[in-house]
C-alpha cells in the first residue's frame, strides 16, 4: 500500500530536467615553433535536455583551463645588515604553470564555496601547498604573492563576465594562451550551474607540444647535454667572431 502511494506521487511530478553539456574547441593542439607569440583557443558549447529547463535560478557557465603543474619554493626577501637575502621561503607542492578561470557572471554569485571546493575552480584550491604553516610566519602570505606574481605574469587569470550565454543554451569564451608556455597537457573543464551548484561537467584535452628547431634542440639538451654545451660555446664564440667582423667593416 506504502509503495503504491509512493509511486502515484512519483509519477505525479513531472522528471527534472536533466542537462550535458555538448562542447568543442577551434583546436586541441598548440605547436611551439621559434616565432611562437602565443595562441588564442575558441571554447564553444551547448546544452543538452530531454526536458523544458528547470525553474529557479538561471543558468550559469565556468570553464578553466589548467597547465601542467609543478612543485614551487617561494620565497620572502628581507633587509640584513643593509643587504636584501631570502629570510624565509614556503614549498609549494603543486601549483599548475598555467590557469584561467572564465564564468558567465561574477564567481561569488555563481559558485558556492561547498562546489568549489569539491570540484577545486578557481585558483586557490588548485594550488596544493600541504604543511607549509609550519615552513615559516604568515605563510598564507607566501600563496599570495605566487598568485600575485603568476597574475602579473598573465600565466593566472580570472575572467569574470566572459562567457557568452545566449538562452541558457549555446555558450563560448575565448581563452589567450601566453607565449611562455610549458610543454604538456592542458586541461580544459566546463561546468553547469545552477543556483550556486554544478549540475553538469565536461573534461577535454589541450596538448601543447615543441616542434622544429625548438624541439631539436630541447631534446639535445636533455638527452645529450655535453653537446648541446659544446654547441652553445661554438654558436656564442661565432655570434663574438661575427660582432667583431661587422664592426670592423663600420669603422673602415
């Protein structure tokens, strides 16, 4: 009896709706050259439902894009004896050499601190720095300079109001990747939300990869280091030869 009455009040609300997304990039793969001045990735997408868009709050669109993390020291400069030396310095555990943050609307209207903690958006709970209160004072202080000078650099961003929404269906953003990028997989999340909560993600593949002159000679420098070295004097002994021969002819 229970059962049946719970299923009359099942079948007289209608299903909720469920929403994906469908989403694309104008390319998955930056080639590194010698005139690499930095790449620009067009992010576009849709949304998906087998049912009328709920009621309530409207939707919303965070997409990241994240580069290849590594370990990080920072570290704090002090005034000894009227000469500036590092006092103090954190070891951050991870922390991603690339990371954009672009959103439909301002975060803190979007995104509930519970999801983004969850899911690790925004820069601060990317960065994994695990036992560092003990490192020095204030390490709190040494995050925040990382962030500051990784902003400064144009490597950390937040792009607040720079999705484009058009009727809770169709979204894009453009994301401007630096020319000082490192080599390695970039990953790229989108998210869904809706009244401070994400309903739907979606995880792609960006690679980023050193070709020509630029990959020959990464590879001579880690796998055959005496030569690259060696190659290094001769091209600088050259370059030396060169100045002084164009200068001679100057002055004759």
């Amino acid at each position: 009896m229970i059962r049946a009455a719970v299923l009359a009040m099942l079948l007289a609300f209608p299903a909720a709706a469920q929403e994906a997304i469908v989403a694309g990039m104008s390319q998955n793969r930056v080639s590194i050259t010698a005139d690499f001045d930095g790449s620009e990735i067009l992010i576009y997408g849709a949304v998906k439902r087998d049912a009328p868009p709920p009621e309530g709050g409207p939707l919303e669109v965070i997409v990241t894009v994240e580069g290849p993390s590594t370990p990080v020291s920072v570290r704090r400069k002090g005034r000894v004896a009227g000469i500036w030396v590092n006092t103090a310095a954190v070891h951050v555990d991870s922390a991603p050499s690339f990371y954009a943050v672009a959103t439909s609307g301002p975060l803190k209207h979007i995104l509930s601190d519970t999801d983004n903690l969850r899911y690790g958006i925004t820069i601060e709970r990317v960065i994994r720095a695990i036992g560092i209160s003990g490192e020095a004072d204030k390490a709190g202080e040494f995050i925040l300079a990382l962030l500051r000078v990784r902003t400064n650099e144009g490597r950390y961003r937040i792009l607040e109001g720079k999705v484009e929404l058009t009727e809770e269906t169709l979204f894009r953003t453009d994301i401007v990747l630096p020319s000082n990028l490192t080599e390695g997989e970039y990953k790229v999340r989108l998210f869904l939300l809706r009244n401070k909560h994400v309903i739907a993600s979606q995880e792609r593949i960006i690679g980023v990869r050193k070709e020509g002159l630029e990959r020959w000679i990464f590879n001579l420098a880690q796998q055959q280091p005496l030569l690259y070295g060696l190659l290094s004097l001769v091209l600088a002994a050259l370059a030396g030869w060169g100045a002084s021969a164009a200068f001679r002819l100057i002055r004759a």
